[in-house]
C-alpha cells in the first residue's frame, strides 16, 4: 500500500498533475478527517510542486542536449543559424536581390540575353541587304 501510494505522487510529481489529480493525491496522503482548508493547500502545494519539478526538468533536459550536441561538434545553434540567415539576406541586398528579387535578378538576366540575341539578329540582316534591297556579297 505504501509502495503504490509512494508510485502514484512520484507519477503525479513528474508528469502533469492536474488540480483533480492533485486534490486527491492530497486526500489520499492526509488523514481521512483533514480540514478542507488542509486539503486544498496541500493540493496548491502539490501543483506548484510538480509544476517546479517540470520546469526543472526540462531546464535540465535543455542543458544536457546543448551539451551533448557542442560534444558531438557539427551541428550549427539556432543562433548560429540565425546569423548565417541574416549575412545572406545583407549580401542580397548588397547585390540588388531581395527574397522576391532572385526571380526579378533571373528574368531581368534573360530578359538581357534575349535582347542581345534580337540585336545580333537585326544586324546580321541588315548587313546582308543593301538599300537597294538587293543581297550584297560577290
């Protein structure tokens, strides 16, 4: 009896306590003719309790993956990330390009290449006529 009741506030302590599970976890833990005003701090005590405890815990979690990852070496930090993201957006925009702007920089380049083509090929034709209209050559 007393393994099962140790079981069940240590499963209440460190997973989600709700304030029913609290208030009778506080009910079985105090004597069956306790006050209701003992009840119910014991039940505050206990929520606020689990809830130091998960804060703790996943603080301590946090720590020891941050840790494990600098050891392994490799992985970038969401700072990290962050800083690369914000270098390449100032380089962008050093280059004239913007986030919508890439497709603006690559039509515009195509755009360029076609017109160098149509003004080759206007020479290349008006090269080969004469103003008589006759073909020069030979």
């Amino acid at each position: 009896m007393i393994i099962d009741d140790l079981r069940k506030t240590v499963e209440g302590l460190l997973g989600t306590l709700t304030p029913a599970k609290a208030q009778q976890l506080a009910k079985d833990m105090l004597e069956p003719g306790a006050a209701k005003e003992q009840v119910a701090k014991t039940t505050a005590d206990l929520l606020e309790w689990s809830h130091a405890n998960r804060e703790r815990l996943s603080t301590f979690v946090r720590r020891e993956i941050a840790d494990q990852l600098k050891a392994v070496g490799g992985v970038a930090s969401q700072t990290e990330l962050d800083a690369l993201k914000k270098r390449v957006r100032d380089l962008e925009r050093a280059a004239g390009m913007t986030a919508s702007g890439r497709a603006k920089a690559a039509k515009s380049a195509s755009t360029r290449t076609r017109t160098a083509a149509k003004r080759t090929a206007a020479t290349k034709t008006s090269t080969k006529t004469t103003p008589s209209g006759s073909a020069s050559g030979g």
